[in-house]
C-alpha cells in the first residue's frame, strides 16, 4: 500500500523514508510541497494506506492538509499522523478535530515509526476487506431483490391478463393505465421506487371485475340500473380479494381497486368518500383509467380524441378528479399523447 509522507525539511524524509522502507509491501513517496502531496493522494485514493504529515510548512500548515485530504470522499477513512516538535496541547486537538489519527514525536524513532505505520497498514487494510465484503453484499441483495420484484411484476401481470381473459382489451387496459399512473406520479414528485410500485399495483385496479358477469361486463349498449349496481360492485369486490396480502404492493393495489371510482366531490363509489380522504393512489388511477376509457374504443362507444378527453379532465377537474392530480396528468401531455398514438397504431 501506498505512503505519503509530507515534510518541508528534506532531511526530515529522507530519514522518514528510510524509517519506512522494511515494511513489506509499502510504496512510500515523499513530498516537500503540500499542494502535491494532496494531488497524489487524491489520484491514489484506492490503495493508499497512510498519510504522514508535519505541522510546520509555508502555504498550509499540517492542520490544513489534514482539512483538505479529509474533504475528499475517497479519502475520508485514511489514517492520517501529526509529525511535530510542538508540544502544545491545543495543536494536538486542533489536529484530531480535522481527522488526525495518531501522532509522532520529533525527533523520530525509527523503531516506533516502523511499528505505527505497520499497524496503520494494517488498519487500513482491514477497512477496505470490509468496505469491499459490504458492497459485495450489497449488490448480492441488490440482484436479489431486482430478482423477486421481477417475478412479482411477473406474477401479476399474467394474473391480471388470466382474471380478466374475457376482456380482449383489459391486458393492453391495464398497460395503458399504468404508463399514465407512471407518469403522474413522476409529475407528483414520486420517487423512482414510488412510481414503480403504484405503477405495477394500478394493475390490479378492476380485478374485483372476476364477479362481474360477461352479459353485464361486454353488454354493447347502455347498463340497466340494476346491471350497473352489479357492475359498481367489483371495486369493493376488488380490494377484499387483495387486502389479505402481506406484499406492500399487492395492499396498494388493493387500495387504488377499493378508492380509484370515488370521485371528488363524494358522489363516487363504493363509499362515497370526497377529497383528501380519498387515498392519493385512488385519485391518480382515476384520472389514469378514466382518461384510458375515454380515448379508447369500447363495445358501447368510439373512442376519443385526446384533446376531447383533455377537456373532460379539465371540465371535470374539481368535481370528479382531484384538480392538482388532473394538473400533473397533463403536465405529461406530449408523453400522454405519445401514449395514446402507439396504443392506436398497435390497435390498427
């Protein structure tokens, strides 16, 4: 492992050096000028193993050398020794507050040098084995987790594909309205983590539709009142099938199934809740799914343009949809739009 020793007084490395040169494997390099001294740390960060400094020099002091090695990252748990004839005790604390970790005394015993040095070696050898074993370890779990959240995505997707296999739009559905969820929520200031699981547990919003027999689920016309009792039923229906769940993300899918109908002046379903007391992942899969319906083709309508659609969110922004999740939908437009057009050409 690499030495710096730093002593304006030539002489003063030249015995240091010769102090230092038994100790296997230790590439020791003296410097007289501070400024060169940081730059070659700085550039050997990797395997440098300690740092010797007077206190003493023009320009910068030991204590300031300490401040700027201590300010680079990479050189942050490098151990660092005060070599001075100063005998004062405030120095010495002026020098451990700015990250010294030992101390010699001039003159030098080349015996004690040889012995401190060795041992800080050693220290600092120990310290990347470990820092090296944790950053293993972390990329370890890291595949690890990347692994089961690529299986979980897996696993609902074909399972929302296979509850609603009578659907033939459902699957291409639920892409469409996770994109946009996605979308909104980057807008809403999610983190990446929280776009990705409220993007994959929008998946499961309809999936209480399983109850919902086809005569009422692919009817081409107009719902009966009773028909469209039935058919409100799969949100409440939806988040009691997911709720049971241990997974974070199936207990979100079962929130967004239970809350994305309610609207936000209280006149939604299943409960008629209004406003904030609508759970914020509810607010935005509405937006998302009714957007979704609007500009796609459905056995009972045509579908929309998405500038119409643009309206009815904006028309119905403070009555249906929560205004500030309508805002950030639409701060996405050239990507919603983009959205829209490669569902269209898939469709064609």
């Amino acid at each position: 492992m690499r030495v710096v020793v730093l002593d304006d007084a030539e002489l003063n490395n030249l015995l240091m050096m010769e102090a230092l040169r038994p100790i296997l494997g230790c590439e020791a390099r003296d410097f007289t000028r501070p400024a060169e001294a940081l730059a070659y740390a700085q550039a050997h960060a990797d395997d440098l193993g300690a740092i010797l400094t007077d206190y003493d020099m023009p320009g910068m002091n030991g204590v300031a050398f300490i401040t700027a090695i201590r300010s680079v990252p990479a050189l942050a748990t490098v151990p660092i020794v005060m070599v001075t004839s100063i005998e004062e005790r405030r120095l010495r604390r002026e020098a451990l507050e700015a990250g010294a970790t030992d101390f010699l005394n001039k003159p030098c015993d080349p015996i004690e040098i040889r012995a401190r040095v060795a041992n800080l070696l050693a220290l600092s050898r120990a310290y990347r084995q470990q820092r090296d074993h944790a950053a293993l370890l972390e990329r370890e779990v890291a595949a690890a987790v990347a692994t089961v959240e690529a299986r979980e995505r897996e696993i609902i997707t074909l399972l929302m594909r296979a509850a609603e296999h009578r659907d033939t739009d459902t699957g291409n559905h639920i892409a469409r309205v996770a994109a946009f969820v996605d979308l909104t929520a980057q807008a809403l200031g999610f983190t990446a983590e929280e776009c990705r699981q409220i993007s994959l547990a929008s998946t499961m919003h309809d999936v209480g539709k399983i109850a919902v027999p086809d005569a009422i689920l692919l009817k081409p016309g107009p719902l009966t009142g009773e028909e469209r009792a039935v058919m409100e039923r799969h949100a409440e229906r939806g988040q009691r099938i997911l709720e049971s769940s241990t997974s974070p993300i199936v207990r979100l899918a079962a929130e967004i199934a239970g809350t994305h109908h309610e609207r936000w002046d209280g006149s939604g379903y299943p409960s008629g809740i209004k406003g904030e007391a609508i759970p914020l992942s509810g607010r935005i899969v509405a937006v998302a799914d009714v957007f979704d319906a609007l500009t796609t083709e459905r056995p009972y309508k045509a579908a929309w343009t998405p500038e119409k659609a643009r309206v009815f969110l904006l028309d119905n922004a403070g009555t249906h949809f929560d205004p500030r999740v309508v805002a950030a939908f639409l701060s996405r437009w050239p990507d919603i739009v983009a959205q829209v057009a490669s569902a269209t050409s898939k469709a064609a």
